[in-house]
C-alpha cells in the first residue's frame, strides 16, 4: 500500500512538473494595441533583408537558430523553448508586434534597446524574419 502512494505520488509529481512546464512555454506574449498595428518603417528589399540577416547571425541565431527553428546552440539552456518562426502561428503576428518584442523582450529573450538602438535595424530584423518559411 505504502509502495502504490509512492509511485501515485511520482506520477503526480512528474504532471505537475510537465504542466508547469507546457504553461512555461505557452504563456501569451500580450503587445500594446498601438504597437502592434505600427507599419515596418523599411520596405521589403534585398538590401533590408541581407542587413536583417546579419543581424540575425549576430544576436539572435544563437538561441533561435540558423533558420528560425529555435534550435539554436543556447536553446537547451533558456527556460522556456524558443519558438518556431517558419510556422504559420508566428508569421501571422503584425510586422509592429515582432518589432516590439524584439525591442522589449520578456523574460529569456532580451530586449535589443541597446543593442540595436536604430528603429531601421530592428525593421530589417523583421524582415529577415518574414523570409523564415517552411
């Protein structure tokens, strides 16, 4: 009897560890209104999108990886899993809500203030990040 509570015990110990976890992950990235409906600043170009990526290489391969899968070589060690940009459910974020989470930034991810103090760069990161599809 005393042997079942324990292994009872276990298995719930490990759903709630793999729950806190999913919640970890899944928790919604809210961006202000006004900041999700701004309009890219750069237009769409060769020259916009070469810039965004190296920017990327620079600053956000390392976790997000080479081609936005977020299997970069930090990932494994952030708390929460970065995530996929090739799918459709990033993609389909405004080019005004990326811009502001990649200049604020929440919790792993770093906000790029100050490392990329120019509205355009940022701009040109987003629209490297529209060239990751699947």
């Amino acid at each position: 009897m005393k042997r079942r509570i324990l292994q009872i015990g276990a298995v719930l110990t490990v759903a709630l560890v793999c729950a806190s976890f999913t919640l970890l992950q899944t928790k919604p990235w809210v961006v202000p209104e006004k900041a999700a409906k701004t309009a890219n600043a750069v237009k769409t170009s060769a020259a916009s999108v070469s810039e965004g990526k190296a920017l990327w290489s620079q600053h956000c391969s390392s976790c997000h990886g080479k081609n936005g899968l977020g299997d970069g070589s930090k990932a494994a060690q952030l708390k929460t899993t970065p995530p996929d940009f090739t799918k459709a459910s990033f993609q389909s974020q405004t080019d005004g809500s990326l811009f502001y989470k990649v200049s604020e930034g929440r919790d792993d991810m770093p906000n790029f203030k100050k490392k990329l103090p120019e509205a355009d760069d940022i701009w040109n990161l987003v629209n490297f990040m529209r060239t990751l599809k699947k």
